[in-house]
C-alpha cells in the first residue's frame, strides 16, 4: 500500500496558473458569447434584461439578414466581405514579399548606411496613421488611385513593410552566415541564394508575417473608410458600421454582422496559432 509520506506534493503553482489562464479565458470569451446569444435571438427578444438568457428557439435570420441587407433598405455584408478578400488577399502576399526581401538584405548583405536605414525603415511603425492622412490622401489623388480598391491595398503594402521587414530581418539573422557563404563558393548570386536557400527556410516566417497582416488589413477601418468612398468598394469593417438603421437598431443583426466580420480572422488564429507562435519563437534566437 503506498502511504502518505511516499504520494507525491501537490504544488499550489500550476493550480494557480491554469485558474488564473481559465478566468482570463471567460473574460475574453464573453462578449464572443454575447454576440453570438444575441445573433441566435429575434428581435423580440433582444433586451438588456434578457441579454444572458439563451434563445427560446435558435433562429439564423439575424445572420441572413445581415448577409443580406435584407431590412431597413440597407446593403449586406455579402459584397463588402468580398471586398475584404480581394483587399487582403494581395495586400498581405505583396507585403510579406517585400518584407522578407528587405529583411533578407538587411541581415545577410551588409551596405554602407545599412545600420541608418533599418532604423528609419522602422520608424514609420510608430507614426500615428491620424497624422498622415491629409497629406496621404493627396499624394493618392496625385497617382489617381484615391477612392479605388488599388489604392487601399497600395497604402496597407506600404505600411505593412516596416513590421513585415522586422520580422524576417531577426528571423534571416538566425540563419547561420556559413550557409550564405557555401552558397556564394558554389557560384549562387544574391538573388539565388535567396530563392534556393533562405526563401525555402522561411516558410515559418512567412505563415507569422501573413497572419499578422492578413488580421490588421482585415480589421483595418479608418483607412478604409477614409480612402474607398463608394459603398460597392468598401471593406467589411466599414459596412458593419454602416448596417445599422436610421431609425432604429436591431442588436441581433448588429450581432450577427459582428461575427460574420470578425470569421475569418478566428478560423485563422483558431488553426493556424501554433504555427504562428513556433514562427515567432524561430526569429528570436539571434537579431
């Protein structure tokens, strides 16, 4: 029989962390379970009384009529979402392509002004997006793409370049400079050492880089709300604002639309977090 003194302690330590993990857990989950009662609900039901009560019958005409736009006389959800994708899609491959090539260069082909450039390459993460408007929305009135989908993806490649060269200028540093260095006896010039060796090596990179942009393009409003003036071109994010009625709201559609907006960015962290993480750490052991 074993007796007490040879059962093994308990530590108070991984108790306390898992508890402290699982309130966290209820805290970010519930407005998610709040959206989703309400979605589920009539409108009859809707009240802030009734807000934690489950629906009495599970009912997706919320979602069809935010898909829709089928009341009040407003536009669904339907076009914009595709709107979204045909923004996102481009913008975050282009975005990643340049990144990982800035950051290629940066860590492995050392320039005169390199350690001046980085920096000031980085700099444009931390200026306000408020700042720049005004002159921003000349400058794409100069280049005729003010109020077009192109010029939207223009503007999210151009500010996804200092994250994205972040992110692969530490992963490439990782990389041991023996590799370059074999490559280069062997015959292999800067663009083959890239495409054959490092490109090939980065695919962990490129999945954190593309889930970082592909969320942040995604959920993006004042850009898009600013730049794409016509309703037929504007992103999701600025078609929920605008699915709400002018004389009155129906929180259950509201609701609906929400996590009709916000899918795509779940699946992604839902089945891809693992990746996104293991990429993460992979950058981080030398840079």
């Amino acid at each position: 029989m074993t007796t007490a003194s040879h059962r093994r302690p308990l530590h108070a330590g991984p108790i306390v962390i898992y508890a402290l993990l699982l309130i966290a857990s209820v805290v970010y989950l519930t407005p998610v379970l709040v959206q989703l009662v309400t979605g589920l609900k009539s409108f009859q039901e809707v009240s802030l009384s009734r807000m934690w009560q489950l629906p009495k019958s599970l009912s997706f005409e919320s979602f069809a009529k935010a898909w829709s736009g089928a009341y009040q006389g407003l536009t669904g959800l339907s076009v914009n979402f595709m709107n979204s994708v045909y923004l996102t899609v481009p913008a975050t491959l282009i975005s990643a392509a340049l990144g990982s090539m800035n950051g290629y260069v940066l860590a492995k082909w050392k320039f005169r002004g390199a350690n001046i450039l980085f920096p000031m390459l980085l700099f444009g993460m931390f200026i306000p997006y408020q700042s720049i408007l005004i002159p921003l929305v000349r400058v794409l009135q100069d280049m005729h793409l003010y109020g077009t989908r192109g010029g939207l993806i223009f503007v999210h490649i151009v500010y996804g370049i200092p994250i994205t060269t972040l992110i692969f200028r530490n992963y490439y540093a990782a990389i041991p400079d023996e590799l370059i260095e074999a490559s280069k006896i062997d015959g292999a010039g800067i663009l083959g050492i890239y495409a054959l060796i490092l490109f090939p090596l980065s695919l962990p990179g490129f999945v954190v880089v593309m889930i970082w942009q592909f969320t942040s393009i995604w959920n993006d409003f004042l850009f898009a709300v600013i730049i794409t003036s016509k309703p037929s071109l504007q992103p999701i994010t600025v078609a929920l604002n605008n699915l709400a009625g002018s004389f009155s709201v129906e929180w259950n559609v509201q609701m609906a639309g929400a996590l009709i907006a916000a899918l795509p960015t779940l699946l992604v962290y839902i089945f891809l977090s693992r990746y996104f993480m293991s990429g993460l750490l992979a950058g981080s052991v030398k840079g």
